[in-house]
C-alpha cells in the first residue's frame, strides 16, 4: 500500500475495539458458545475455542463468564442456540464487504444486514460474489521497531506461512488459521507482543479511499458494525484515518 498508513488503520482498529468493550463481550460470549458446541470444550484441543479464550482475556471478561459460554454450547447449560451466517456484498465503487454474523434469527438479521448495505450506498451480493477476494487466516501484525529478523526466525520455526514487512516497517506474520493460537503462543514467549492478533479474512488487494468516498464506506463499515448480530466486517477498502 502506497498511500495509506496500515500502521495508523490498526491503530485506528484499536481504538474503535476498545470504544466498544461491551459490544465486545457479547461477541466473544457468542464465539466461545459455537466454537465450544462444535469442537467441544477443551481449549487445548480446539484451536478456534481456545483463540476466542485468548480474546475474553484481551477483554477483561471474567472466568465465570467465559466457563458459563463453554457450559452453553456444550450443553451444560440453556441459552440461545446460534448459528453462524455470512453475508457478502458491495460498498462505495465496488468494494468488496464480508459480515459474519452469529444468529438465533435469520429472517431479522438479512433483514437488518440489507438494510444497512442499501441506506449507506452498497449492496447485498450472492454467496461467493466476494469471498473469493480474501484468504481465510491467522495475522499477527507487529509495530515497526520490532526485531525483524529475529520475529521471522521465531515465526518461520513455528509453522508461519509468510512474514510481510510494510513500507512504515510494521511486520505482519500470516498463517493457517488452526496453526494460529501455537504461533501467537510462540511468538509471545520469544518476548514479541502483536499490535493485533486474529483469526480473519485478509484481502488479497486493498483499495484506497479517501475523501467524501472514504466517509461514505466508513459509515456504511459503522453501520454494519453496529447490528447487533454482527460479528465481524472484513473489507478490501483501506480508508485513511
């Protein structure tokens, strides 16, 4: 990316992550209920449990609510029964936008998701139309300043696919998403702390918006963000903030 700072935009990420702590929670709640009632509720056999584990600590969220969320989906205790839906479709000049979303009602949320592409200027496409422009993965991305050869030793060794250096020097470690939690893991104890850490849908290339076009697709991103069913938004656009 030439124009756009990938280091201020994770920053920027952070920032609105911390804003929506509560959000947040709920979301890590409904996580930890489906990947402990597809995988079970051992974290150290489920790869996917064990990362959404990893981000209730990153959130402060208490023992007993991450342990009530594993009792749920593995049916130790009642609760909602959710199931994951995607949505894909298209922002402000074609961009391309994923929505995963976590339901016990799918005829309210295509209802809300469609709402939001069409009042904000996008619009909902079929299954596949975009999905095929973004990879499926684990990222690890580190702040410029950061060791580089040394993070690369440590993250090639445990099973990284690619380790990518940014313009600004911001270091970006990729790999397949079930070797992901082992290669946090061992980059953490070689002493690295990444910026952010997550399982996501990585675009293969990015779009550049700025502008009156940028807070169009920012507000239509917000919009989509805001629906309460919604877990995750994964965009090509790359929006200066």
């Amino acid at each position: 990316m030439a124009g756009h700072s990938k280091w201020a935009n994770i920053k920027h990420k952070k920032a609105a992550a911390d804003a929506k702590r509560g959000k947040v929670w709920t979301r890590v709640i409904k996580e930890i209920t489906v990947a402990a009632r597809l995988g079970g509720g051992d974290p150290n056999a489920n790869p996917r449990l064990r990362v959404a584990i990893d981000k209730a600590a990153e959130a402060n969220m208490p023992k007993e609510n991450v342990q009530r969320a594993i009792a749920r989906g593995t049916g130790g205790l009642e609760g909602a029964n959710y199931e994951e839906v995607r949505y894909e479709g298209y922002g402000i000049n074609g961009a391309a936008i994923i929505v995963d979303c976590m339901t016990d009602n799918r005829v309210r949320t295509v209802a809300e998701v469609r709402h939001a592409f069409s009042k904000f200027g996008g619009n909902m496409g079929t299954e596949g139309s975009v999905a095929f422009m973004f990879k499926h993965c684990g990222q690890l991305y580190f702040a410029p300043g950061t060791d580089e050869d040394k993070l690369m030793e440590v993250a090639l060794d445990a099973g990284a696919e690619d380790v990518i250096t940014d313009e600004e020097g911001g270091i970006e470690v990729l790999c397949q998403p079930n070797d992901f939690p082992k290669i946090k893991e061992a980059v953490e104890k070689a002493g690295f702390k990444p910026e952010m850490a997550e399982v996501i849908m990585r675009p293969d290339n990015e779009t550049e918006f700025d502008g009156d076009d940028a807070v169009k697709m920012q507000k239509l991103l917000d919009a989509l963000e805001n629906i309460d069913d919604v877990q995750e938004v994964y965009t090509n656009a790359s929006i200066e903030n």
